[in-house]
C-alpha cells in the first residue's frame, strides 16, 4: 500500500508542477511511444479536463471574457489554484478570488461577481431538498401567534450582493444579447434559490424585502422582521407590505417550515 501510495503522490506532483523527477522512475519504459510522451499526454489530458469545468461552470464568463482572456485566465488559475478536491464541482471557488487579485481582471470588478454568481448558481443547484410550507402552512397559524412566527428557509436559498450590473449582464448572455457596458450598481440585493421546478431561479429585491429577508434569516421573528421594514414604510403600510413579501415567499418556495 506504501508502494502504491508513493506512486500516486508522484503522478499526482508531476500533474500538478510539470516536475517529473519523482514519477519518471514509475514508468514503464515503452519503445513504441518515448517516456515524455506518454507522460504529455496525461498531464495535457488533465489540464484539459480542469479547462472543460472552467468553460462548463462559468460558461457566461467565459463568452464575457472572449478566447484570449478566458485563455489567460485558465491557464493562470490552474497555476494558482492546482485542483485539490475530490470532485471537480468544487474547483473553480476560488475564481473569483482569483480575478479579484489579478491583472487584467483585477482592473474590472465586473468580471469576478460575474464568477461569484455562477458560483452561487451551482451551489444553489445543489443544495438539499426539503419540503415547502405553503399559504395553508400559513393560515393554519393562529393570528396571536404571528409575532412569534419565525421562518426556516430552504436550503438553496442565498442572497447575492452586487455593486455591478454583473446580474443583468449574465442573464443578457444567457439569452444570446449583447450585454451593457459594465457600469456600478452598488448595492444591489439578488435572491437566488432553487425553485420549485428544481431549477435555478434568481430575481432583484427591493431594499426594503432585502432586509425583511435578512432579518428572517437571522432567525428573528415576524415582529422583526415588520420592523425592519418601517425604514421605508409607514406604520400603516408595514403589516401589508411585509405579508405581500411573505406571500411571495411561499409561492415561489423558499420556505422551508414556519415555525410559532
């Protein structure tokens, strides 16, 4: 088992560096095919295969980008961040990290929230399952518990932050139309979750339903969350614009379990 331990550290080392000092010796010499050759084909067919989840993972990007950056940057990312995982579907987290902290991509903020949000899109695809409260979850509430009322969220849901018109852009590719020039958006709020179709969904928030939700997902209470939507609503409005939010919650089943 040491043997084999040993061997597969090798291969892996040279994957990972170009350096075959270590796995040379484990090869068995073929005259058909010269030693180099047989070990390129390996290591190319390797990094083709982390370039094959760059494109699949963060397609949108990539058409973004064009050929020539979206080269540049795969090949500098598998430099920086040799995969490390198990499964490839953890591979490119460290994306928009990356092109946060290196030039030319550094210099357009851009393109790493384009990342980061095809990043939470495949997260949210992949989270749990669970069941999904309804309006009749709800009603079935008696009315003097409601101030007590908190909400448990299902599992995919994840609220994205934007200072770009990352979003917009994304979803202009998505649907085969030139995209906007990037332009500053600060401060936007984007609820992303798995639908009821399994499918990813995401859609822009008010400010307002921005902080209800936070506020649900901090595990406060209904009166709570009521409360944080007083900064931008009268007394008299809060109760119904924060049970339309509610509503909307249940319909599109980001709810998990509502709880008195």
């Amino acid at each position: 088992m040491n043997a084999l331990r040993h061997t597969q550290e090798s291969f892996m080392h040279y994957l990972l560096t170009g350096d075959d000092d270590k796995f040379r010796d484990e090869v068995l010499v073929d005259e058909r095919v010269s030693l180099q050759t047989r070990m390129g084909i390996y290591a190319n067919a390797y990094r083709m295969r982390l370039r094959e989840t760059i494109e699949t993972d963060h397609e949108m990007l990539g058409l973004y980008l064009g050929d020539e950056l979206f080269d540049q940057m795969v090949e500098g990312y598998i430099a920086k961040y040799p995969s490390r995982f198990p499964s490839l579907r953890d591979f490119t987290i460290h994306l928009a990290e990356y092109l946060k902290q290196l030039a030319p991509f550094s210099g357009h903020p851009v393109l790493a929230e384009i990342a980061g949000f095809e990043r939470l899109l495949l997260n949210v695809f992949d989270a749990l399952d669970v069941p999904r409260a309804t309006r009749d979850d709800l009603g079935a509430l008696p009315p003097q518990q409601w101030p007590q009322m908190c909400l448990r969220f299902h599992p995919s849901v994840q609220i994205f932050h934007a200072d770009w018109n990352s979003v917009e852009t994304w979803n202009a590719l998505k649907n085969g139309q030139a995209p906007e020039a990037a332009s500053p958006q600060p401060g936007s709020q984007w609820l992303v979750w798995r639908g009821l179709d399994r499918l990813s969904q995401f859609r822009s928030m008010l400010p307002e339903e921005a902080a209800m939700l936070n506020t649900a997902l901090h595990g406060h209470d209904f009166s709570a969350m009521c409360e944080s939507v007083m900064a931008w609503h009268n007394e008299d409005d809060v109760a119904g614009v924060s049970l339309t939010f509610l509503a909307d919650w249940l319909d599109n089943g980001i709810i998990h379990h509502i709880k008195a």
